[in-house]
C-alpha cells in the first residue's frame, strides 16, 4: 500500500535544465508526460513546473537556487530517491500552500461534488489525489456515505465537513487523514473503522474536551485518543467498530457488538487494567440492528465502556457501562 501524499526535499543548485533533464525527461520517457506552467502562481522566490502524465497521474515540482520539492502521485525519478520526505505541515508554508490549491483545484475538475466540502476536501487531500488510493477513498464517501447506513452522501459529506471545519483535528491531519488508507481495493470495513474514530473525536469534542490522537503508553501500545479536561483531568479512549451481523459470522447484533468488543479488550487493552475507557461505535447498524443494541444494552466484557451511533444528521444514542470518567450525559441520547 502507497503512503499519502508527500513532498520529497532536494538540496542542492537547481535550474530549468536539471529540471528537464533529471526530472521531466524520465517521466516522459517511462509513462509519457506533459511540461507544464502550473495553473497558480508558485511560492514567491521558487520557479515551478507541474507534470501531467498520460495514465492520470500528476508531480508538482518547484525549485530556487539552493533547493527543489517535488509532490507526486506517480512514479518518482529516480534522481530523488535518496531525498528525505517531509509532510504538509513540515514544507515551508508558501511550498504547502502552492502545492494545496494545485492540487484541490484537479481535485474539484475531477470530482466536482467535493467541491461543496471545502475543509474536508483539505482534510482528506493527502489520500484523496495519493498514489494508489485516490479513486477508492473518493468512492467511500461518494458511494458509500462514509459507512453510514441507509443515508445519503451528501448527508454524510455534510455531517464532516462541519465537524472538520471546527479545526479539531487539523493538528493531526496527516495522522488522522493518512490512517482511511491508499489503498487500490476499496476497503469497506477498514475504512468504516477508520471513520468510527472521528465519530470518537468529535463526541469528546461536543462534550467539551480537547483530543489529542495517538497517544503512546508504557506498555509499548498507541492508544486512539487522549480527553483534555479544563479541569486536568486525562482520560485515555480506544475506539472499536463492530460491523452489522448482516456483514460478519456473528448472529445477532448484540454478539457483534460483544464479539468485537472482546477482540479489543483480550488483545490491545489487557495489559491495562480498566484504564482506558472503550468506545464501541455502532454507527455501521441499520436502525433495527442498532434497537436491539439500545433495548439489550449488553456488556462488552470491559469497562468503563461507552456504546453509541452516530447518524449524519448528528444524533448520537448510547449508554455507559461501569464508571466512566467522563461528562458524555449532554451529548448521548
């Protein structure tokens, strides 16, 4: 699986020539590809050229006098192999931004209902135009409604877009953005998953605590989020998704949701002793699967526990299991 989209740093003097000769001429030659002015003005001090190959794929690349960034979904030439990589936010600012409406501009010519979505357009760009990934993750949302069942994209597309637009997680967007995958095969409960962890992200957020992802602990593990308290208070959250009895061995809705509860709690959260509170995020059940859930209220062999869906028009139901050091009582139904 391709990583999302990176830049690649190369130090060194750089001209139109170089350019053409170790850069341009390689890819023309390999994929058959396009010179090209790039279609916005580049960071100021930086002369720039934007490659368009002939199987789709697109290289940004912009250089001065003592140094060159390059951004591509294509091959890379071979004369930047050895070039360290670097992240949106690791560039200079000018760079990033340059390479960001260039590349949400191909975006929005390629799929244009994105272009509604402005901040998740931004939020997802990284796997949305990466290598391998860029027409299943568009998919996912576009024909899947994000996971959600039995709604509309544009209902779902809305429903990220405002909690994306909040900045909540823009910190943490090549973390959170890179962890849906660039992956060729669409992935359907991957990628469902992966979205179980902004429901998680944004319900601490509506009860008024700040979130912090991927938070490392003695025991060698990640853990999904850590809650920030006005108060001080540091409670760790893992986050786990069960999928629909329709889409997996067990029966019923409540064994699904035991079952992939237990998955987490025997392996992940063993050697933590009830210290992290599970959050099991139903929001794959279709209405009559998710009812049986709320009507049984089951443990999930772990607490504290926290069960709910989420639906796209922002309704959260739920219940709590053992004491959960946190103040959900405003948010879940």
């Amino acid at each position: 699986m391709a990583r999302p989209l990176r830049f690649r740093h190369a130090p060194g003097r750089w001209t139109e020539g170089r350019v053409r000769a170790e850069v341009f001429d390689p890819l023309d030659a390999n994929l058959g590809a396009t010179w090209n002015q790039p279609w916005f003005k580049p960071p100021e001090g930086y002369d720039s050229r934007r490659f368009d190959m002939d199987n789709g794929d697109t290289a940004l690349f912009c250089w001065t006098d003592g140094e060159a960034y390059w951004l591509g979904n294509t091959e890379t030439p071979s004369s930047l192999w050895r070039t360290d990589k670097y992240g949106f936010d690791e560039v200079p600012t000018p760079v990033a931004e340059w390479a960001e409406r260039e590349l949400r501009a191909e975006l929005h010519e390629q799929s244009p209902w994105l272009e509604a979505y402005p901040h998740l357009s931004w939020f997802f760009l990284p796997v949305f135009l990466s290598k391998d990934g860029r027409w299943t993750t568009r998919e996912f949302f576009d024909e899947h409604a994000a996971g959600f069942p039995d709604a509309d994209a544009d209902d779902a597309l809305a429903f990220y877009e405002s909690f994306l637009s909040a900045g909540v997680l823009d910190d943490y967007r090549e973390t959170m953005a890179g962890k849906l995958g660039t992956s060729e095969r669409l992935d359907l409960t991957r990628m469902a998953a992966t979205m179980g962890e902004f429901h998680a992200a944004k319900l601490l957020n509506d009860a008024g605590y700040d979130v912090v992802p991927e938070v490392e602990v003695t025991t060698g593990h990640s853990i999904d989020f850590q809650a920030r308290s006005r108060e001080g208070e540091q409670p760790l959250v893992e986050v786990t998704r069960p999928l629909p009895p329709n889409r997996r061995s067990a029966g019923t809705p409540v064994a699904a949701v035991r079952d992939t509860a237990q998955t987490k709690t025997n392996g992940q959260l063993s050697a933590h002793a009830g210290g992290v509170v599970l959050f099991v995020d139903c929001s794959s059940f279709p209405d009559d699967d998710w009812f049986a859930v709320r009507d049984a209220m089951p443990d999930v062999g772990h607490r504290p526990a926290v069960v709910y869906r989420v639906r796209p028009d922002g309704h959260v139901a739920g219940y709590t299991k053992g004491s959960v050091p946190l103040e959900l009582g405003s948010i879940l139904d």
